[in-house]
C-alpha cells in the first residue's frame, strides 16, 4: 500500500516488520528501525501501474522470528546457510553492483539454494530522472547499500510453510532455432544456432528479431527469461547471465501484456500473497502504466529473485498451512 513518509515513519516507530520500497531520497528519510528497503519510483497496485517519488509501498509482515543482515560479494553464499529451516529471505540488492552481477552468477551452486526459500528484488532508480543511485536498505542497522545485499531471514511457526511461485507471460518459441553459448556472463558476442557459431548481434539483425522478447530457457523444467538489455559494437547485452548448459529459442510475441497477466493470475485460486514484485521491462514493454493486471501488486523491479535472477517475470511467496 502507498503511504507518505510520514505515515511510513509511524509505522516504524511502532516498530513494525516492514518491507519498504521507493525513491532513494524517501528511503534516505526514513529512520532506523525494523524494515527492510529498496529504491524504485516505479508500483503496481489496484489502480494499475504507477510512477512515484512522493509515496512509499509499504507491507507490513506479521511474524515474530525474524533476523536482518547484509551482505557484501565474498559473503553472499551465506545467505542460504543463515536462513531458517522453515521459513523464507527476502533479499534486495542494488542494480549494476558487484553483489548484483555475483548473485546471478553464482546463486544456483550457492549450497541449499533450492532448499530454501530466498525470494527478492533488484533496487533501481527512475529511467527519467538523473543523478539517483540504486540502493538496498538494512533498516535495523540504518544501512544505506549500494554494493550489499540487504536480506530479511523469517523464520515460520510451526503449521506453516513458504511457496515461492512465478508467472511467466512468456513461452519459448519452437518453430525459432536453439540458440546456446559457449561463454557464460551478461554478454555474448558469438552464439551456436543450431549447433552452428555466429555472432549474435549479425544473426539479431539479419532476422529482424524484436529484442523485447526475452531468449527463454529451459531450467530444470522452468522456463526462465534472459532479457536483452543491448546490441551495441557487435555485442549483445543481457539483463541476466547466459549458460552454457541450457538451450535458449527467443520468446513468442505478446500481443497484450495485460491480458497475458490477467489470463495467467486468473488461472490461480489462490491469490493471496505476502510479497510480490514484477518486473520494470514488462512495466515499460507493456505499457501497464494507469494499467491494474488482476492482482499480486507491489514494487516495479529491476530483476526479480525466486532463488536466482529472473527478468520480465511476476514473483509472489504465498503463506500456507503446512
């Protein structure tokens, strides 16, 4: 829910749990106390998309066993040890930081990563506005991050469990080639298309292909996105890293964004959730500004967690009866 700063205050002077995400300059207002933050002008909400620097989205999180840290790139792979057993980490790093490109990288060797339920976000800035900083907030502490992790542990009582769950509007498209890579990172300048080398951006260019649909891959039997974040000087840019043991086909076209979103939440009984993000490229790719998608509202992210790094992809945690 937006709130002022003031309302927002409030709230953490009756120390509650809380999860904070808005414009830098708010986020630096705020006092110490029991919250975790992230800086983004971008929500969604029942009135559908919305660009703000004068409110904050504030969740209140009701649960009574909880720890907060922060993390720098050397210590990230504690993230999983230092979670409970049962519970969830709500985890927010800063964008284009160390913490950020070493968590996608890495996060999926991190031990019991799929063992424990690490959901988050990627901080950011306004695309429209100059000299902002993408930071991640330990509250506790008064932590202002711009190269950690800041992470919420929550432990659950006992008849509990956490569900991690995604909605994913896109579907690779099998009548494309496969497309791998033999180096792993956020760039590539060759790429195989069916098992042939090429370089990536000349085979980009030569099919007129629409770099807002993101590559997807196969992950274990999930589809995950890998968005382009750039074709520039013979190099394409991602917003996540490739791999060179998963098979990528560029996503089918979406016509209608928030029809695609509608379908796909209506398809879900239960909707209730206690955190949600969405991603800011299908914010902008889809034109969701003034825009409601049928539910699970929160922050417009630059990058999503549900155990590693996802792009163009709606992450909820539900609370449910063990």
């Amino acid at each position: 829910m937006l709130k002022t700063i003031e309302q927002t205050a409030a709230l953490i002077a009756e120390k509650k749990l809380l999860h904070i995400s808005g414009a830098e300059a708010l986020l630096r207002g705020l006092p110490a106390g029991n919250w975790i933050g992230g800086s983004t002008e971008y929500f969604l909400d029942e009135g559908g998309g919305q660009v703000r620097n004068d409110a904050l989205d504030v969740l209140e999180l009701n649960f009574s066993e909880y720890k907060f840290a922060s993390y720098d790139a050397q210590s990230l792979p504690n993230i999983t040890k230092d979670a409970y057993d049962n519970g969830f980490s709500l985890v927010i790093l800063p964008f284009d930081s160390e913490v950020h490109s070493r968590y996608a990288q890495n996060a999926a060797d991190y031990e019991d990563i799929f063992l424990k339920n690490i959901i988050g976000w990627i901080a950011g800035i306004n695309l429209g506005a100059a000299n902002q900083t993408p930071v991640a907030v330990n509250g506790v502490l008064g932590e202002i991050l711009t190269d950690k992790a800041a992470v919420l542990h929550v432990s659950l009582p006992e008849g509990k469990i956490a569900q991690l769950n995604i909605v994913n509007i896109f579907r690779p498209d099998m009548k494309s080639p496969v497309i791998t890579f033999a180096e792993e990172g956020f760039k590539a300048k060759t790429c195989f298309v069916d098992g042939e080398e090429t370089v990536f951006a000349d085979y980009i260019a030569r099919k007129g292909l629409d770099t807002k649909l993101p590559l997807v891959g196969d992950y274990s039997g999930a589809s995950i996105n890998i968005s382009v974040k750039s074709v520039e000087g013979g190099t394409v840019n991602f917003y996540a890293p490739v791999f060179k043991s998963i098979e990528y086909r560029f996503a089918e076209n979406v016509p209608d964004y928030v029809e695609a979103f509608r379908s796909k939440i209506n398809e879900i009984r239960n909707r209730d959730s206690e955190f949600a993000c969405n991603c800011i490229l299908n914010f902008l790719y889809g034109s969701l500004e003034g825009k409601d998608i049928g539910g699970f509202y929160g922050p417009i992210t630059f990058g999503e967690v549900a155990w590693q790094l996802l792009n163009q992809t709606l992450v909820y945690l539900q609370i449910l009866d063990d």
